[in-house]
C-alpha cells in the first residue's frame, strides 16, 4: 500500500505518458512510442447494488441505474395508497388510517431536558420524504427499526394529538421491514388471465419466472372466460414464489394483472 489512490496513479501515468511522448517525438530518431507500464488495477470487491446507487446520487444527484425500492416496488403499490409527502397535509387524512413505506435516511436519537430517550427519522419513497419523531414507548417499541438504510413499511393514523386536540399528528401503530413483509406476510399472489392470452409461449415464460421465484408465497393463477362468464383457479402446492423484482417485473411488463394479500 503506497498510500496513493489508483485515481492520483492514473493522473500521474497520463502525466507522465504525455511527457514522454513529446519527448519523443522532439527527439532526433523519435517514432513517437512510449514504453511506460500501465497501472495494475487493484483487486477489490463490488460494490453492492445499494453501495452503486448511494455513489450515483451522491455524484450526480439521483438514482440512475435503479432505485433501492425497487425490490418492494409490489408491496407499495399495492399496499400504499398514501405517498410520504402527502404527510404533510394531515387535515385532508384526518381519522384515516394508512401505511407508508420508503427507506430510511437518517436517524437520530435523543434525549429530553427530562432525560428520556426519544428519536426521529427520515423515510424516503419514491416521491420525496418525511420526518417521524417518537417518544416514550413508542420509541421504544420501534427504535429497533431506526437504522438508516432499513426499508420500512409503517401503518398508522393521522388524529388529534393527545395534549392538543387542534393540532394533529400521524401516530404510528405498526413498523416491520419491507423485507420480512414481502417474504414472510404476503400470503399469496393472484395472478389474472384472460383465456385468450394463455398462449405456450407465455405459459413457457410464466413457469420458468416462477420457478426461479422459489420462495413461500402461494402462486394462484385465475384463468377467465368473459364471454362464457366462467373463472378457473389454479395452484400449485409444491411451486411457492418469493415476490422478485424479476418476477413482478414480467407480469407488468406484460401488462398481466395481479393482486397480492
């Protein structure tokens, strides 16, 4: 270890490459060729698909090759009626209880004048962000989810705040990771097919996108005749799915419905 980074490497071989190379070619018999090693790339693990994003939000300002909720995308549009911005308006949520989802942020964890613990975190969707704040046993409660980089599916409801009944507040009921949710909470998938699409070669795609979806949420395929008002459903006990993103992403891509619970 040198001490110098493989960027200042590169920098100083450009440098030194250009140098020689007018060199030669002010030289009596100069051809032009410059003979200097080019620096080895040092070996280093990939980065993960979160560590690439973080580094192409921070570089150019968002995501561009994906998005970190991608993989929960199913869960939040099919669960989340409510985006983290629309929190801030709670009149127009009034007495409604709603979930939101995003990923968090950033944490911090705090103390009162008092001397009692609370915290505050920042969740992110697709859309934008919000701040929670939690104190006594709801911090409590929920503080083993405050980690930034959590992907959290939160349920609550917006009503008046205790000491000041004018005022309201989103009061959080329930907190699980979007993870846990997507493989373990999500009891089945009910995918729709007019008979008239069922051709072999979807049924080819189809098998082949659930079988490499192994996971433990039932796969229900609803297959439906309009004309004769007739709806066969069908399942299989031995082929359970995980809800992947390559997965739900043939079915939208294909505009094929489907419903999750």
């Amino acid at each position: 270890n040198t001490g110098v980074t493989f960027i200042e490497q590169l920098m100083r071989y450009g440098q030194r490459f250009q140098a020689e190379k007018n060199n030669a070619q002010q030289s009596l018999f100069g051809g032009g060729h410059v003979d200097i090693q080019r620096p080895v790339l040092p070996a280093c693990a990939d980065w993960s698909q979160l560590e690439t994003l973080a580094k192409e939000r921070e570089m150019i300002g968002h995501y561009l090759s994906a998005h970190p909720l991608d993989d929960y995308k199913i869960i939040i549009n099919h669960m989340c009626k409510t985006q983290l911005t629309e929190l801030e308006n709670l009149e127009a949520l009034k007495g409604q209880e709603i979930a939101v989802a995003g990923m968090v942020v950033s944490v911090q964890n705090l103390i009162t004048k008092t001397g009692k613990p609370w915290g505050k975190f920042v969740l992110e969707d697709y859309n934008g962000t919000h701040e929670f704040a939690l104190f006594s046993k709801d911090y409590e409660n929920f503080r083993k989810y405050l980690f930034s980089d959590y992907f959290l599916f939160v349920r609550g409801r917006v009503q008046p705040k205790p000491y000041n009944d004018k005022e309201l507040e989103f009061k959080i009921i329930s907190m699980v990771q979007l993870s846990e949710m997507r493989d373990t909470m999500i009891k089945e998938m009910n995918v729709l097919l007019p008979v008239e699409d069922v051709t072999p070669t979807l049924v080819r795609e189809l098998t082949e996108k659930v079988k490499e979806a192994k996971g433990e949420t039932l796969f229900r395929i609803s297959v439906i005749d309009r004309e004769a008002h007739v709806s066969l459903s069908l399942f299989s006990k031995s082929h359970k799915v995980s809800l992947t993103q390559s997965l739900v992403s043939y079915l939208d891509d294909n505009e094929i419905k489907y419903s999750i619970a």
